[in-house]
C-alpha cells in the first residue's frame, strides 16, 4: 500500500510547490484538477494513456506567466468514470462548466491527444470561453480517420513509428468492449512500455516513474474502459465535426515528426488564425521529451 500511495494525486502534487489538488462538480460529474500560478488561466487538457502529472515537467514555468489548471478528463485519472458521455462535445462541456464554476471569463486551452479533441471542441462549442487554442499532436476527430489502414503498408511497421505511414493500431483495438479491460488488468505496463517506445524518438525521457504513475491508473478496469470509450465515440464526434464552423481564435498545432505533414494539411481546414510548429526532437510525448521546446513555444504563442 505504501508503494501504491506515492501514485496518488496527494502525494504527486507535493513535487510541484504553488500546485493544489482540487475536485469539482461539472456536468453532473466529479473533474479532478491540479492548479497553480498567477495571471490569465491556461487550461491543459492531457491525453491517451496518461493523467494531469503528464504536464508537471512544464507546469512551474508556465506557472511564472499564467493561472495553469491541468484538468484529468471524463473518465481520467481520479476524475470520475460514467459509462456514456465521451462524445467530445458533451466532454467539452465538462471543461466549459468547470471554467465557469471556477469564475473565469475566459481562458487560453492547451490539449495534448485525446485532450487536443477535447480541446477543439470546446473551441467549436464555446468559442466565447477560450482565448488562444494549443492543439499537441491531437485535433477533433474528423473524416480523414476513416482512411487509417487496417494493415501496415509493406516495411512501414518497425520497432518506431514511420513519420509519411504511421500504423495506429490501437486506434481499432481502443474500439473493442470488454475484451481490453480483461487482457491488460494489472498489465497495461506492458502496453505504456511499447507505446512509448513506439512514438518516442527517446523513451529513456519517459522516467520509469512516470510510467509507474500511469501503470497505476490505467491498470484498473474501470479506467481501461473509460479511457477506450473516448475512441469509441469518434463516429458521433465526426458527425458533430461536420456541423462546425471555422474556428476564429488564434490556434497553435504542435507536431511532433510523425504528425507534422497531418496537422500541416489539416487544421488550416477547422480554423482561419493558425500557425502549425514541428517539435525537433521529440515524438509524441512532449512534455516528457522535450519540455523546454514546449515551454518555449507556449509562452512565445500567448505573448
């Protein structure tokens, strides 16, 4: 047990002095959200398979300029986990009501993966709420996803993702019920371990502490459930990406090498003010790989 404890949000937060542990009610659910800093608020949204300790490398330099407020998503963390609602705009509605219980006007937003769908979405739904948009390696769920392939192209599949024919697999196995939870209970280490070193261009970046703060999370079947439930909604999430309009705010995509060309190509499509940056030297765990360049490249966009 004493083991387990260090994983807790009560004990993590205790690494980032000026950081609180919080619990909120939006939406008719329980958010979990770590908060610290001063000035304007800048919401982070984390993504697939990780937790709001996914930021803490970059948390206390952001901390210095704004009001950062890293929020575990529906069915995250220690958020609570119904069994409906990850259609990514009843998600952002969470986010949205947990902005304004939490007083703010409006905020700049921050989403990494699954919290970059998140993101965009409550960009598109309550465009009065957020100020600057940063979308990291994750965007809404659009008609292009239709297109991942169901086999690797010939020699595309190694030990690293291939930058110009990424094979996402996990995208098809994320959408299966039940089966996910049973296979990798008390084992979803053995998934982080691949993965990481699968999109990384350094996995040793991702410390093994890290992994164990993950591993203590998802290795719970309600978690793995939740979790593959955002995936599980793309179908709803494409069809409401297709009612929306132009985004207006100023939008920021950073990509990682594998990314780049997508989010190049694609998100001039959902937004009019857009710049999109290549992260050099990190695949698709920033925050973890390099922590400066997203610092830098944060604090240069909200200026």
């Amino acid at each position: 047990m004493e083991t387990q404890a260090q994983y807790s949000d009560k004990e993590l937060v205790k690494q980032l002095p000026g950081f609180t542990s919080h619990l909120i009610t939006a939406n008719n659910i329980q958010l979990h959200y770590v908060a610290g800093g001063t000035g304007q608020p800048l919401i982070c949204l984390p993504g697939w398979p990780q937790t709001w300790y996914s930021f803490h490398k970059v948390m206390p330099e952001l901390a210095k300029k704004y009001t950062v407020i890293v929020v575990d998503i529906r069915g995250m963390g220690s958020s609570d986990k119904p069994f409906n609602g990850y259609d990514k705009k009843t998600m952002a509605k969470d986010i949205f009501e947990l902005i304004q219980k939490l007083g703010i006007q409006k905020a700049h937003v921050l989403g990494h993966d699954i919290g970059g769908m998140v993101a965009s979405s409550l960009a598109f739904n309550y465009p009065q709420a957020v100020d600057k948009l940063i979308l990291m390696d994750g965007a809404h769920p659009s008609e292009a996803m239709r297109e991942m392939r169901l086999l690797p192209m010939p020699g595309t599949f190694g030990d690293k993702i291939n930058d110009k024919m990424p094979f996402l697999w996990w995208m098809a196995f994320n959408q299966v019920k039940e089966l996910p939870e049973q296979l990798l209970e008390g084992r979803f280490r053995y998934l982080l371990d691949w993965l990481f070193s699968y999109v990384m261009l350094d996995d040793a970046k991702m410390s093994d502490f890290d992994r164990e703060v993950a591993a203590y999370h998802y290795n719970r079947p309600e978690n793995i459930r939740a979790s593959n439930a955002w995936y599980q909604t793309f179908e709803r999430d494409i069809k409401d990406m297709n009612t929306y309009a132009t985004l207006q705010m100023p939008v920021l995509g950073m990509a990682s090498e594998s990314s780049y060309e997508f989010m190049k190509q694609g998100l001039p499509y959902i937004a009019k003010n857009v710049e999109v940056i290549k992260v050099e030297g990190s695949g698709h765990y920033f925050n973890e790989e390099n922590p400066q360049a997203v610092i830098d490249a944060v604090l240069q966009f909200l200026n």
